[in-house]
C-alpha cells in the first residue's frame, strides 16, 4: 500500500462513505446519517486540514465545513471486558478491508468510493439481497453491545423481511450466557432501547416504520432479556383468561400492546414513555404464584415497585416513570371505567392528577387503550372508554376556584366545593352517555 505524506488538500484524502448510509442507499431508503472512512492519513494530517478531533479513544474528525463524521481506517483487539475495552490502531497503513472487518453486521461493512464504486469484502450486498443479519467475523462476540444493536437493526428492518442468520443469533445467545452484557453501562442499555422504542421516521411508507416489539423478542429469544429486564422476560409463559386474552402468553401480549401503542403514538411527542408504559403495564403478572393462574388480582399495584426497580436501574428519564407508574397501577379502572361511580372516577383523576397534568392524561389514555387493542383478534374493536373519560375530565376540568372566591368561600371550604361541582360535572356526562 502506498501512503500519501504529503496531503495538502482536503480533496487529496483517500475517502469512503461507509456503514449505515451505504446500507440504506442500497435499500433505497431516506439516509440520515453519512459517516467517512479515511485510508493512508494520520491524525496530524487531519489536524492540518482543518479537521476537528472529537474521539478521545478513536480517531474521529469533524469536517471543517459540513461537520460531518471523518475517522482514520482502525484495527480494535480485544483487552478488557464489555464494549470498551478494546485496543485501537489507526497508523496509515491500515486497510479498508482490515477496517470493515471489526464492524458488527455484513449489511453495514461496505464503502462507497467518490467514483461510486461498492468496497464489498464480506458480501454485504449479497446478505442485503437475501434480507439476512449477518456478523462479519467471530470478533463480532467480543463486543455484548452488538447484542442489542443487532436486535435493534432487526426492529428497523423487520418490515424489510430482515431476519437475523441464525449463526449470529446462536453468537448472540453465547455474550448473554456469558455474563458479559453485566459489563453494558446503564445509560448504554436505555440508550440503545429508547433508540428502538423511538426510531420512527415521518414517511408514510410501512417499509420505513419500526417494530420495536421485534427488540425485545429478539433480546428475549438469545436470553439476553432475562439479563438487563428480568422482570419482563418471566412474562412469556405466564397465561391470561382466555376471554380476555386469547393471545394467552403475558409476554405475546405486552408485545402485542407495544405494536398498538407504536401505530397510536407515530406523531407523539411523548411516543418514548407511552412505548415504555406498555412495557410496564403488566410487569405485576409475573408475581403471581402458579397455582393462581391465570388470574392475576392484585397485578397492577404489585408491579409498581418493578416499574420503580427498572427505571432506576436504567435511570430512565422522570416522564417515563411516571407515566409508566400511572399506567400500571390504573389501566384495569380505564378500561372498567363504564362501571365506575362518578365518585371512583373522580378519585383517580386526583390520583393522577389530571387538573396540572391534562397532557400526561393524555398519555395515560393512549397506553390503556393500546393495552385493550394489543389482544388478538381486538385490533379493530371500538374503545369508547377513552372518549368518555376524555369528556368527565374535560367538563371536571372547568371548574375552577374563582367562582368559589367570589362567593366568599374560604380554604378548605373551596376545596371542598371544587370537588363536589366536579363530581356533579362527572354525574353529568355519566347521564349523558345513559350509564346508570
């Protein structure tokens, strides 16, 4: 290989688009991010660019003009546990092919030259065709983040026909028994989930939609699950009243209301944490003793102290706990909520406490009903449970202290007003909607 040491220019970098961008222009597919190889530099020639160096551990540049990602061809050798500890070389006389060799999946160790021409050692494009996830190299076990992110590719592409080679999955399952994915900081393994639980695009096309119900069957399916949310994978086996959910399986249904919760939240601000209440919902189920199944009395105030456990574990943000909270504890009341007094129903509006949080209530109600759909065979059934708790809040929601003042009520006297006009609002919509 001959190294160029004396680049002048920008334009004289031997560069190469690379890995996901290559991966997605093949597929046809809106590309969001372009990351650059650059082959026979050194990093002080990048300095003498112009190039900005943000990798402490990895030579990585930004662009002077574009800002985009430039990193220097690297080698990485495994020496210490989990995903960091690994030793990188990056002199000039690393080769392309020697760089896309450390990357996790064939699909995404290709270049692409200025010319156009497809740098494609390991047959990327060959497993691109046949919709296969495929790792490069048995390297691929020395990384246990590549666990999670091939799970998260496969929720990315599954409306592609991507499966994951069964190889690889075999490969996945060794890092989990392994103990290795203990190595994963916290904030690594919220991070590659809220990425899965969010990677939604604005285009109508079904092919660019994620399923990131497909993460966590994939994590569950190579143990891995069972290792970073024990108490969501114990809910695969555990079974439902077959009325209610014909589904059975507590784990087939909490991916099920993940499903529904994605196609009801695609234009949410807070898609992430009604995902992750959907997540949640159920967690109690998997408490319950055998000889009770499959009924589950009780479940919701028993998985509160889970929802608790694993939002500080994975130090998930405030809204996704609270609402992930709220949900769990009162989903079984929204969906009963035909059968509640006026009194009961006002009760839980305080309990959530629609009156500073109406946007959160909203929320609330999305996660339930997507719990309700998330049934087989319920996808299409109506839920005027939503509507009529929307319309008690809403007319609850109007009374206000004022009017209270101007009467000359005073401090617990107003209170106490307050809540009897909202019950009575409440009484009202009841008889509107004919419930005795």
């Amino acid at each position: 290989m001959i190294i160029n040491t004396t680049i002048t220019d920008i334009s004289e970098l031997d560069v190469y688009l690379v890995g996901g961008a290559v991966r997605d222009q093949l597929l046809n597919r809106a590309v969001k991010d372009h990351d650059y190889l650059v082959i026979g530099a050194t990093v002080k020639q990048m300095l003498s660019l112009g190039f900005n160096q943000v990798g402490k551990d990895f030579p990585v540049f930004l662009h002077p003009t574009t800002k985009q990602e430039y990193a220097l061809a690297r080698t990485e050798r495994k020496q210490g546990q989990g995903y960091t500890g690994f030793a990188c070389y990056a002199e000039p006389d690393v080769t392309i092919e020697q760089d896309l060799l450390r990357r996790d999946l064939t699909v995404n160790a290709m270049a692409k030259s200025r010319h156009g021409e497809i740098i494609d050692p390991y047959n990327g494009q060959q497993d691109l065709e046949n919709r296969v996830l495929r790792h490069v190299s048995d390297a691929f076990i020395e990384d246990p983040l590549r666990v999670l992110r091939v799970a998260r590719f496969a929720a990315r592409y599954h409306n592609y026909g991507f499966t994951i080679a069964p190889e690889t999955l075999e490969l996945m399952t060794k890092i989990s028994e392994s103990g290795e994915l203990s190595a994963l900081s916290a904030e690594r393994v919220w991070q590659e989930m809220q990425r899965s639980l969010s990677d939604d695009t604005d285009s109508e096309d079904k092919l660019e939609q994620s399923n990131p119900e497909v993460f966590f069957q994939v994590l569950h399916q190579c143990q891995a699950l069972k290792m970073i949310w024990p108490e969501l994978d114990m809910l695969w086996g555990v079974p439902n009243p077959a009325q209610w959910h014909p589904e059975i399986c507590s784990g087939a249904h909490t991916m099920m209301v993940l499903h529904q919760a994605v196609l009801l939240t695609k234009d949410n601000a807070n898609k992430t944490a009604i995902r992750f209440a959907a997540l949640c919902h159920d967690l109690g189920k998997g408490l319950t003793t055998s000889e009770n199944w499959p009924s589950h009395r009780g479940h919701e105030k028993a998985g509160l102290p889970l929802v608790e456990k694993i939002a500080k574990q994975l130090k998930v943000p405030a809204y996704c706990k609270q609402l992930a909270l709220k949900v769990c504890e009162h989903h079984l009341h929204c969906h009963k909520a035909f059968q509640l007094k006026a009194s009961t129903i006002l009760r839980i509006f305080d309990q959530l406490n629609v009156w500073r949080k109406p946007q959160e209530f909203e929320d609330f109600l999305i996660a339930c009903k997507s719990d309700f759909l998330g049934r087989l065979g319920f996808d299409n059934r109506p839920y005027p449970q939503e509507q009529y708790l929307k319309d008690a809040m809403l007319s609850a929601f109007k009374i206000n202290a004022k009017s209270f003042v101007e009467q000359g009520l005073q401090g617990i006297a107003i209170k106490e007003a307050m809540a009897k006009a909202r019950l009575n609002a409440i009484r009202t919509v009841k008889e509107e909607y004919k419930i005795d």
